[in-house]
C-alpha cells in the first residue's frame, strides 16, 4: 500500500513556467502582441486571456505583470534580477494580485476588490491584478 508524501511537488505547470517571453511555446501571435505593446509603451489598461485550459493564459499574464513591474526592463522583457522580478517570480510582489473568481465570486469579494483598486501600488510602478475563473463572477 503506498502513502501520500507529506510534502508534494509543485505541479509541472508550476515548475516549468517560463519566466521570460522568449520561453514560450506554442503562443507566439501573443508573446507577438505584448511584446510589441511593451517595446512601443502602448500597453493597454486590461487584457483578456481566453482558451482551453493548459494554454498559457495566466504564465502570460504573469510574464506582462513582471514585464510591467520590472525596474531594469530589458526592451521587450523583464531583467528577471531585480527585486520586483524577483518577488514576482517567488509569489510574494505586493502589487501583483492574482484572484481566484471562483473561490472569491460573493458580492462583498467584489466590493472588497473595488475598494483596493483605488490605492497606489505598494512597491513598485503597477499595481496589476489577475482575475483568473473571471466567468463564475456573479
């Protein structure tokens, strides 16, 4: 009979996320649109990432918030050195906010969220939320 580990390894999707645009595969026509976006200044204020599961969207969405956030952006990429870079990647930035919709769908989720959109970001020059599930909104 084998035995669950106490401690589990993180998830593939998890472990090999890429960390820069160039990393990428298989979303080149998008890698193709934010990096331009991110080149010429011209990066909207929202952005839907929408397709099946296992696509990409939010390893895209999180390479933008890095991009975003970083202080020493190399054109079209983040620098990946920084602290901004750094805490992105470790999960801790105070200024990136990734929401799980399905979880936190309830009206005073929502008007939680509306209040905090209002404050200047804590560290760095964006503040930039994730809505992920954003369909099971009510």
């Amino acid at each position: 009979m084998s035995s669950i580990p106490a401690v589990s390894e993180p998830t593939l999707y998890r472990k090999y996320r890429p960390q820069t645009f160039a990393e990428v595969v298989g979303q080149e026509h998008i890698v193709r649109i934010l990096t331009r976006a991110c080149t010429e200044g011209r990066v909207a204020h929202a952005y839907l990432f929408a397709g099946p599961r296992g696509t990409g969207k939010t390893t895209l969405a999180r390479l933008l918030a890095k991009r975003l956030s970083c202080e020493r952006p190399k054109n079209a990429e983040a620098c990946g050195t920084c602290s901004a870079c750094r805490d992105i990647a470790a999960g801790t930035h105070l200024d990136l906010i990734e929401i799980d919709a399905a979880s936190n769908r309830g009206i005073d989720d929502i008007r939680t969220l509306k209040e905090r959109i209002n404050l200047q970001p804590a560290a760095g020059r964006k503040k930039v939320y994730i809505v992920d599930e954003v369909h099971m909104l009510t």
